[in-house]
C-alpha cells in the first residue's frame, strides 16, 4: 500500500476514534444520576415529595420567608422570621410598611405617624409613631395581621399546590439543587424542594399569580421578646386604623 494512502488510513482510523471516544463521554455526560449525592426525595412520587417537604417544615424550628402574597386582592410583601412561638419582620402594602411582633399570643404593630394618621387623627398618629402598639384580639388588625406572624398557619396554607401533582425536573435556588414539583402543570402552583440535608422548601409560586415566596435560614433559631414597656403603647380596645 502507497505510503500517502497508509497515511490517510492511520489518520482517518484516529479520527473515528476520537468521534467513538467524544460520543462515549457526551453519553457518559447526560446518563449521569441527577440525585447522585442528594436527600433522594428527587425518586420520589409527587406526592411523596410534597408530603415529605411539609413534614420537615414542620419539624423546623425556625425559618424566614421573604416575598409576596395576593390576598383579597391586596399584595403584601413580607419579610418574616418565624418559629412555633412568634414571629417578627415587616411587611408593606399600597405603598405603607409597618413592622410586626409576636410573641406568643400578644402582637405588637410598629409603624411611622403616616401609617397611623390614616383613619386617625394628627395628635394620636403622633404618639404611635415609631412605638409597638398592643393589637388587642378583638380588633380586627388582630385577625388580619396575626397570621403573618403565625409559622403552623403560614405554612399551612402554603405548602399544598392544588390539581394534579406532577415533577418538573431538578433546578438550583441560589445555589442548592432542588426538585420542582407542581399543581395542575403549573397553574396550581410549583413548589422548589431542597435535594441537599433536608427537603425544605425554597421556592413557591402560588396558584392564580397569588406570589412568590422564598424560604430560608431552616433551622436557625432567634429570641422573639417583648419590647420595652418605654416603647410600648396599649391603645385599648380597638386600634385607630380603619
């Protein structure tokens, strides 16, 4: 055989080496385990998935949760930190932000003389301002707001999506890897759980464009106490806001 064409030869079985080769590792790539080195909730049904999210949320005994919720068609942004027995962090609607505190069953609401002026006269909106004021449970501020600060009932009426339960591939929340699943193909909500230490959740987009919500710091404790009584103010039995 010629030389040149011996040559040619040893070339071209070379190349459809390195072809054979590059196939092998692209095959390699895209057959790898995707809950390699994960909590192994990302093989499990749906269901399963959900159920075990809501269990290690329950079991925590803090978390913070930041983001927005559609309520009686008002939006709420919240930045919340949360644990069995209280709750504190702000919140702002229509333009408004006001700080809230619970401690065990007392919640305090602390906001400037502008929040308070509304439905409030001058003189009283200026003694509040800036001070935590006593929502009694009569008022309904109390029924309104408490639930913000509430961790069994945030999550509660959180975490279940709605329709039929389907996965939606792993994804990455800020760099930890997570398993979506969602409600009705996403029209009843997704839900992003953690598939590193335990299945917290990390991500829910409500059903209906009611929000999106970030959870966050699971597990890690914080000291909810009541304010001093110098900047406290008991305003009776019904709050001046309408």
């Amino acid at each position: 055989m010629p030389q040149g064409r011996t040559r040619r030869t040893a070339l071209l079985s070379a190349a459809c080496a390195l072809a054979v080769t590059g196939a092998m590792v692209l095959t390699g790539c895209s057959s790898e385990d995707p809950d390699a080195g994960t909590n192994g909730v990302g093989k499990l049904a749906p269901d399963r998935i959900q159920a075990k999210t809501r269990a290690a949320a329950d079991a925590a005994p803090a978390l913070r949760l930041s983001g927005t919720v559609v309520t009686s068609g008002r939006t709420y942004k919240l930045d919340m930190r949360l644990k069995a027995d209280g709750g504190t962090g702000s919140v702002t609607s229509e333009g408004a932000t006001f700080g809230l505190l619970r401690v065990g069953e007392q919640l305090y609401l602390k906001a400037d003389a502008d929040f308070w002026s509304h439905g409030g006269d001058a003189g009283t909106a200026g003694k509040l301002d800036g001070k935590y004021v006593k929502v009694p449970q009569g008022d309904p501020a109390y029924k309104k707001f408490s639930g913000f600060t509430d961790k069994a009932v945030l999550l509660d009426g959180l975490l279940t999506l709605h329709g039929k339960l389907a996965t939606d591939g792993h994804h990455d929340q800020s760099g930890t890897r997570t398993i979506r699943i969602t409600g009705d193909a996403g029209s009843g909500g997704t839900l992003d759980v953690s598939l590193q230490g335990q299945p917290y959740p990390l991500r829910l987009v409500r059903a209906g464009s009611a929000g999106t919500l970030r959870f966050s710091d699971w597990g890690k404790d914080f000291t909810v106490t009541e304010p001093a009584k110098s900047e406290t103010v008991d305003y009776g039995k019904q709050l001046p806001t309408s």
